[in-house]
C-alpha cells in the first residue's frame, strides 16, 4: 500500500430520506444523503473512479414505469454540473481518461454514472453481479437497481474481485483478515462488506501516509460506527442480511477504537472529507 496516490472525495448529488432510518433517535425529519463517489489518480493505472454518483441518466431511467416509485420514495437531486462526468471535466479530465469504475455494489447512488465513461474497465464482485445482472422491472426495483445504467457491454469490460489476488489485510489483519489486491501492487485493496448488500465490498489505501477506509454503504453515517449508534429497525427494509450489516458496524467501531489513524469514509455522510 505504498504506491503514493492522489485522492478527491467528490459528490454527484443526493437524495433525501428519514433521519430514523439511519439512527435509532433520529427524527421523523428528511435529511441529504450525498452520493459520494471517489477520484483516484494511480501512477501507473491513471485515472480510477470508486463509484459514480447520481447522472443525468439516473434521473432519466426514473422516468419509467416502475423506477417512477424509486424517484417518489428516495427523492434524487442533482444539479447541473453535479454528475462525476461533469465535475471531472471541470477538472481538466475527460470521461475517455478514466480507465478504471470500481464498483461497492449495484444500487442506483452507485452506478448511476457508469454510461458516462466509455473507457472505463469495470471492477465489481461476480457475485454481486450475478444476483442482479438478470433482474427486470419490480425485481430490479426491490434491488434498488436499474439495468439500463449499465452499459451493454459491461460483461465483457468487467473484471472480478472475486479473481483478482487474495492476501492478508495490512493494519486491520485482526478485524478483517482477508483482502484483495485489486492490481496486483498492493495500492488498492477490496475488503467484503456484506450486509446493506449481498456481496458489497469496500477499499483500503494509502493517501498522504494515511490509511482510507472507504466503506461504501457499510453504515450511512460516521456516528454510527463511532458511538456504535446503529440504525432504527426501519433500516431493515433496505438491507439484505441483517447480521451481517450490524457485525459489520460493531467491526468498524473496533477499527476506530484500536486503529484511530485509519481513517473510514462511508459514502453516504454530508460531513465527512478526507
């Protein structure tokens, strides 16, 4: 982990939704959820995206029957110049120079930019793929996904953690043993994260001579893990295996207690930076 990185934490819109849901004493209230998405520049691989936001495709794809339900249940904004495309063209980079989409898993906040970049590979777990890659209409819709985000050759331009070259994890080898080695360098590590998902994954690198955490959907807010303040039984709603999302949790608050320069981003928190 000690090829030296550049890293931007950037932010392609947000929806809305109960502040119960994310914290057991929250309010009856409607608070933003920013889909965070992540820029690396590797200096070998070029230009990586760790997730993609919310995209003028998503608010598109909404228009439909039935994902017009999504749209009414989870408020999406987005505002111009907001997508990751957009933003990162504001930076100079063009969508073609992207080379690589990591993917946590297949919800709309996360994929929703992946027709945007043409040459992007595709990294994803093939088990996560698998239980949503044959999912249309309400099927799709209970899974939070949207086939028609994805590019119809996201198949043959994907590659699988699942594949790529398992080792002990660095720092947090007690907590979470096993990672993959996304490149084969030991820059970017994938760590299974099920829970929120089936089959969710989150990274661990180096920036700055400190350690990322980027958690995905792992939990919603930092205060979560931090004070081991879990999430109201209406989260059960939208998570898939239950023990595993609140093991997850309690895992993540042994990092922050017994690992505190491990610095972990969870995507969906308006207050984190790096």
């Amino acid at each position: 982990m000690k090829t030296k990185m550049e890293l931007t934490l950037l932010k392609a819109g947000y929806c809305t939704q109960l502040e119960r849901i994310a914290k057991q004493n929250g309010r009856m209230k409607m608070i933003r959820f920013p889909a965070s998405f992540v820029l690396i520049k590797h200096p070998q691989k070029g230009y990586i995206l760790f997730d993609t936001g919310y995209s003028e495709h998503v608010k598109q794809a909404m228009k439909s029957f039935p994902f017009q339900i999504y749209a009414m249940t989870t408020p999406i904004y987005l505002k111009e110049g907001e997508s990751a495309k957009e933003q990162l063209q504001a930076m100079g980079i063009s969508p073609e120079e992207v080379n690589y989409i990591i993917l946590s898993h297949f919800h709309v906040d996360h994929l929703g930019g992946c027709l945007d970049f043409p040459n992007a590979t595709f990294i994803c777990s093939r088990k996560e793929y698998e239980s949503v890659k044959d999912k249309k209409g309400f099927s799709a819709l209970k899974s939070a996904f949207i086939p028609s985000l994805l590019p119809d050759n996201f198949f043959i331009r994907s590659i699988y953690v699942e594949e790529t070259n398992k080792l002990e994890t660095p720092i947090i080898y007690n907590i979470f043993p096993e990672s993959y080695d996304l490149f084969g360098d030991g820059s970017i590590l994938a760590i299974s994260l099920p829970g929120h998902t089936s089959h969710q994954f989150g990274i661990l690198l180096t920036y700055k001579e400190q350690p990322y955490f980027f958690i995905s959907d792992a939990c919603w807010l930092s205060e979560t893990y931090q004070n081991m303040q879990y999430p109201s039984k209406l989260a059960k709603l939208i998570t898939k295996g239950h023990k595993d999302y609140y093991d997850n949790i309690f895992k993540l608050h042994l990092i922050h207690k017994l690992y505190p320069d491990v610095k972990i981003i969870p995507c969906h928190d308006d207050l984190v930076t790096l």
